[in-house]
C-alpha cells in the first residue's frame, strides 16, 4: 500500500480528490470477514481519528490474548466465531493450538487485509529495504469491525473457515451496523447456485446488500484458467488481481558480463562471482540429471554443492520456487534462478536464502551461456524497488476469470484492483512478518482495495445503493493503466485484459466519484435475475420475504440491470433493455456510442437520453445480431452514453453460438 | 448412533423483528425436531436473527432430511469451509 494509492490517484497531497473530500472515510465502518487482527498494528493505531461513528452498534469482545482496551476509534469491534469450526473439528485442541481462541491474529492475513482497506497512517515503511514509503489504508480513517471465522489449523498448516461461522459474522455484521463488508474468502469451484445454501457468501450477501451493505469479495485464485472465478453472485462486487507500476528487479551477471534482470524479494548479501551450474547429462556419463525445479532432488550429491543451480519450470505457483530453493541448500548450493511463466505471487525464500524468477527466453540464455564455457559463473545481487514506466500493469496469472460459471450472461469478475506485491501489515507471528508488515499477493489484497475506494464513495454518496457503486466502479473503470498503457492479462500468453480478466477494467477512484449515470439495481431486479436462473417462487419468495411470483414467461437474465452487456449464446437477433439513473448534473444529455465486438451488430434506441429536474431515470433498448456463420469464442466491444464530461462505458461480451448447447474440441 | 455434522438450516427473511423472538423460534423447531429442550441446546450451534433467518445444528442425515421438508425452511446443507483467497 506504499505505492497502491499514488498509482491509483488518491495521493494525499492532492487536496482536491476523493480522500481529501470525504475526510478519508472517517463516518464509514469496514466489516472484515477473516483470520482477525492484530490490534496493537501501526496500522490501527487511531490518532486524529474522530468520535465512533454514531450508527455502530457493535463491540468488542475479550478472548484469549485479546482485551476490550484493544479496540479503540480505529478498531471499533472485534468479536469471533469458531462454533461452527468445533462443531466440524471435534479434535481441535484450544489450547495447544497456535492460533488465539480470540479475534487474535495468528497467520495474518485479516491484519494485511484490513490495513490495505483502511490502515491509518503508518509512515517510512519497507519490507527489508524493498517497497518502501508511507504504508496506509484506501480509506485511512475509515473504522475497522473485525469477524474473525478462520482458524488455523497447526496439523494442516492453513487456514478453515466454517461456512456457518461465517454465516454468524455476516448476520453480526448487519447487527452491528457496518457499511462494507469485505471477504477475502473463496469456496472452491464448482460453484453452487447463488441462494443455495451451499454458498453461504452469496445467501448472506443477499440479505446484506437488502440492507444497504455493499460487499466485496475476492474473486479467486485459481486462474487464468477460464471459468474459475468465485463469489459470482450479482449482488456482490468480485474483484480480479491486477498488478502495480511496481517491481522488485534483481541483477544477475553472467561471467561474459551480461547483465539479466530477474525478479525477487531477495534482500541478503550479494553473492559474488560463484559457479553455475543447469543438472543436466553433457554425455559423457550414464547419470541421470534433472534440470526441472520439482525435481532437483534427483540430481547427484555434489552436483549443486556450492553452486547456483539453473532450473525451468512450467508450474507458476510459488511453492515450486521455494521448493526448487529448499533442494539447493540442502544439497549445499548458494542459490537458485527459476525460469518460469509469471507468477505474480513473489515472497522472498526462507532464511533470505538467494531465488530469482526470470522467463524463459531469459532462462535459455543463461543455459546457453552455460553450455558454451568450460566454467561457467553468476553474480546475484540483492533486489531493488523500480516504480513506474516502464513497468506496466498486467491481470496476475492466478487472479481467476470468467465467464462466470454458474450464470455467463452475469459478467464476473466486476473490477480489478491491484493484489500483487502488497506491503501491508501483518502478525509478527506470521513466519513472513518484518517488523510486523508483509509482501503478499491474491485477489485477497485486491478485494479491500476495492472496500477502501468504496468507502470513500459512500462518504461522498452515503444515499446510493450497493449496485450504484458496483455500476461507478464499472463504467469509470481505466481500460488501460493510469498512464494509458494496455494492460496485459497473464495467462498461458500474456495477451490484452478483456472483460472476463478484469471486469469494466481497473478502477479508477477519481472518476467513480463522479459516474454521470448509474445502472442501478434493487431488490426487483435481484428477483428479476432470481427468476431467469430457474429459482422457484418459493425459495425466491423465502428469500426475499415477501411473496413473489415470478412473471410467465420467465424474465430473460439478459435483462439484468448490470453495468454489462454479457450474450453468451447469440444465434438469433435478441432485443435487452437497460435503465440509467442521472447522478450528474439535473440537466444533461447523453449521446450513445457503440464499439461493436467484431461481426456483431448493436443497435441502441433512442441514441439521446434526455435528463432533467423530472426525468431522473430512462430506458433504452439494445438490438443485438450476429452475422458470424460459425459457433466463435467471445468478442468484445463498448456501449458508451457521452456527454460534455462523462463517459458512461459498460463492457459488451458477445459468443456466437449457432449450435447452442454443444461443446466442441475440434 | 447415525453421526451428526453441524447442518445450516436457512429459513430466508426474518419473521420477526426482535432477535430473541427469532431464536426462540428456532430452538422450538429444533426441540421439536429432537424431542427435547436439552437436545436442542446441545446440538445448535449457532442462531442467524439479525440479518436474516435460520440456524446452524449438528443433525444427522435423516434430522437434516426431516427438518427440510418443513414448509418455512427453504434449505438445509450441510457446512463446509471457505479457504482464504
């Protein structure tokens, strides 16, 4: 969060934006539903912070390690949830457990989420050297309710939490009188449908956003496979990983003096002119070798001793690093260089033990060194912090995508918002902690960007409902990054984001202050969605708690006010409708202008919205055909409403399917 | 005996406005359910009645079942665990 802020434009030196106008969040209370914190943070201390807001109606509740004197203006509440946990864990033993039967943080990650959405102030800090600058919150005065319903458990190493612990915070939270709520938290895929019971974030979010919470949640981890994002339900803001204009280049010098930027956290001493080495048979011998990171293990003892080992590997997630890196040191080898696809998930190896990521190309150029001298030799030295061009923006490999997969005409993810390489604070019991502050990365740390901007939003705009600043988010969002590069979605090749990596783009906090026109949704247009999916009367009815008929036919789920247009299956011309609510000026006009996706036609009536003092909302119709012959992927295109200030853009996703319902590998 | 795992029971928008009001109610169901008050204080876990309606209890399969076909439930699932993202 030293640079999170800059780069999105919500410096505190600008007087004149969106932190300045709304005093920083300070009337606005974040729900966090997680691991649980660690009170005594930096990040939470409460200076200047004001008076607890008067709608709180929450408190703070004692445990182990934890007293009510740990809240304060900052940290309002703090309460925690483990009876579901035990109920499921008759074996757990509270008292040998490392975790705090309390809102106590052990493992850190609600520390590091809730500092990202709100942390105060906490100035000159880095992680060893590495990102340094003024650590904060999106919303620095915001006031921080803690729901801590994940536990540790020692056997596993990792972090549960009981579906219906979480239950209880959510239905807590909306006691208590929380504004946002932000979940870092994911079930696994195959989803369930949205009011199953089996996702209990979407049926609990359904009746927070009733009451006017906005919820945020991260939108998985498990990409850049397709389909993989979490959390899907219309009612709830998903949010994708994005990078910043921040990386961590750590030099490493070849004996013919070529010079390779890698990337690490790498923060120990320089390792100076030492033999290189890539385990493979140079046939001369019978051995076997293996230059693949799992599989470093295999080579002969002697073959890393005191070398740095070379190695490819196809995996991008971090464990293959820090395996690769636990193989060399405990063979005797001084460090290891890991050639891999991006990951984006950087943390530095244990014991500051030297591992440097760089990509293939990069790789193959050092094995080629290495096998074109007798002796080859490296040099590492220690990383640096390089802010701004030329690093650009990309959609992280891991940050899930869509189409969503329960409901494809519901574009998810919403937004995206930088998740990668996050300084923020920590517990000092987490084994990563400097100081009390970590580096992770996740659409975690993504989420509570989005629940900062949000509640500096509601400052300014306390009457919209949770779609209003779902749809601000969407329809300001950057395309590109703030400096008007593309950005980049990693994947199995990195190739330009489109809606289903990263939503209407990156969020763009100055802009969403001042949308124009909102696509605004309430409970109506819930049920309208509700009824398309197939939801019987009944559990609708339940649901929403009052008795509700859907209309026959069946609402078409096209017709979902979203900030989207999303036709997963276009064989036929099909006619949607959407509705726009003036936030802007009483007297505007918008003009409408479409970016069609390719071979698609889109046809908008009427092409001018005409708002005044009695004309607050308008409909329009959009036409939508084909003239594909042959079942596509989805192309993308912009429907846009113009006016002197304003460009109201929604993402418009559109698959041609000539042949519906069939699948083909050809 | 058949094990029980801990089950939500969800019971969709609140009834009542007064959260006593609304556990009182849900302990009944789960007495009934049962058999006895000290059944149900020892098999629920916990009482949703702010927000919206329902609760979380360890039943057995044929409890869980049973309570699901009860016209002001509208699920009955059993719990599992969210990872962190």
């Amino acid at each position: 969060t030293t640079r999170t802020w800059d780069y999105l434009g919500l410096s505190v030196g600008n007087l004149k934006n969106l932190l300045n106008d709304t005093n920083m969040g300070d009337q606005v209370i974040i729900g966090f539903i997680d691991s649980g914190v660690w009170p005594e943070s930096e990040s939470f201390n409460d200076n200047g912070v004001g008076p607890v807001p008067s709608h709180w109606k929450g408190g703070c509740q004692s445990g182990e390690n934890f007293e009510l004197t740990n809240c304060n203006r900052k940290l309002i509440g703090a309460k925690y949830f483990i009876n579901g946990f035990l109920a499921e864990n008759e074996g757990f033993n509270s008292t040998g457990s490392r975790d705090y039967i309390s809102a106590r943080d052990f493992i850190g990650h609600g520390t590091h989420v809730a500092s990202i959405a709100g942390g105060s102030f906490v100035p000159n800090v880095s992680y060893k050297g590495l990102a340094g600058g003024n650590l904060r919150g999106g919303a620095p005065r915001a006031r921080i309710a803690i729901y801590k319903a994940c536990w540790y458990v020692d056997q596993l190493g990792t972090v549960a939490c009981s579906s219906s612990d979480i239950l209880k915070a959510m239905d807590e939270a909306m006691h208590d009188g929380v504004d946002v709520l932000s979940l870092s938290l994911g079930a696994q895929v195959p989803l369930y449908p949205e009011i199953d019971l089996r996702d209990r974030i979407a049926t609990g979010a359904f009746h927070a956003v009733a009451k006017g919470i906005i919820v945020v949640c991260a939108g998985g981890n498990s990409g850049p496979a397709a389909q993989t994002v979490l959390n899907t339900a219309p009612w709830v803001i998903t949010v994708a990983a994005t990078t910043l204009d921040r990386s961590f280049p750590t030099p490493i010098t070849l004996g013919n003096n070529n010079v390779i930027l890698g990337q690490a956290l790498y923060t120990g001493q320089e390792v100076g002119f030492t033999s290189l080495v890539y385990p493979e048979n140079s046939g001369h011998s019978n051995v076997t070798f293996s230059g693949v990171c799992e599989r470093l293990n295999l080579n002969p003892n002697g073959t890393m001793r005191g070398k740095v080992v070379l190695c490819f590997t196809t995996a991008t997630l971090f464990t293959a690093v820090s395996r690769a890196a636990s193989y060399v040191k405990s063979a005797g080898g001084v460090g290891v260089i890991i050639a891999r696809n991006p990951g984006y998930n950087l943390t530095p190896c244990r014991d500051d033990f030297p591992c440097v990521a760089i990509d293939y190309e990069l790789g193959t150029d050092i094995l080629l060194y290495i096998r074109s001298t007798g002796s080859p030799v490296v040099k590492i030295q220690p990383s640096r912090t390089m802010v701004g061009q030329p690093v650009g923006t990309k959609v992280a490999t891991f940050s899930s995508r869509g189409p969503n997969s329960i409901s494809p005409a519901i574009l998810k993810p919403d937004i995206g918002a930088p998740g990668v390489s996050i300084l923020a604070a920590t517990s000092p019991d987490s084994n990563s902690s400097a100081g009390g502050f970590d580096i992770l990365a996740g659409t975690s740390m993504a989420a509570p960007v989005i629940s900062g901007v949000v509640a500096l939003l509601k400052t300014m705009h306390p009457d919209w409902s949770p779609a209003a600043f779902r749809s601000a988010i969407v329809t300001t969002a950057w395309r590109t990054d703030p400096f008007g590069e593309q950005i980049f979605a990693e994947g199995s090749s990195r190739k330009v984001a489109d809606p289903f990596d990263y939503g209407g783009g990156l969020v763009n906090p100055e802009k969403a202050a001042d949308p124009g026109l909102i696509y605004d949704m309430g409970p109506k247009d819930y049920i309208i969605y509700l009824c398309s999916a197939g939801y019987n009367d009944s559990s609708i009815s339940q649901l929403v708690g009052q008795v509700t008929v859907c209309s026959n036919p069946k609402p078409s789920v096209l017709d979902v006010n979203l900030p989207s247009l999303t036709i997963p299956n276009l064989k036929e011309e099909v006619n949607l409708t959407r509705t726009v609510t003036n936030v802007g000026p009483v007297n505007s006009v918008y003009k409408v202008v479409v970016e069609p996706p390719l071979g698609v036609q889109v046809v908008v009536t009427p092409k001018k919205l005409v708002f005044n003092s009695k004309t607050k909302s308008l409909s329009f119709m959009v036409r939508v055909s084909t003239i594909h012959k042959i079942n596509t992927g989805f192309y993308f295109g912009s429907l846009i409403w113009r006016d002197s200030v304003h460009n109201v853009t929604i993402p418009v996703s559109v698959r041609t399917q000539i042949l519906q319902n069939y699948y083909d590998e050809n | 005996s058949a094990e029980s795992k801990v089950h939500i029971v969800y019971l969709g928008e609140k009834q009542h406005d007064d959260p006593k009001h609304v556990t009182e109610s849900h302990h009944q169901m789960l007495s009934s359910l049962l058999g006895s008050e000290v059944e149900a204080d020892d098999s629920m876990v916990h009482s949703y009645r702010h927000g919206f309606s329902g609760f979380a209890a360890k039943l057995t399969e044929s409890q869980a079942k049973k309570i699901a076909d009860s016209p002001d439930v509208v699920h009955v699932i059993p719990d599992s665990f969210y990872k962190l993202a």
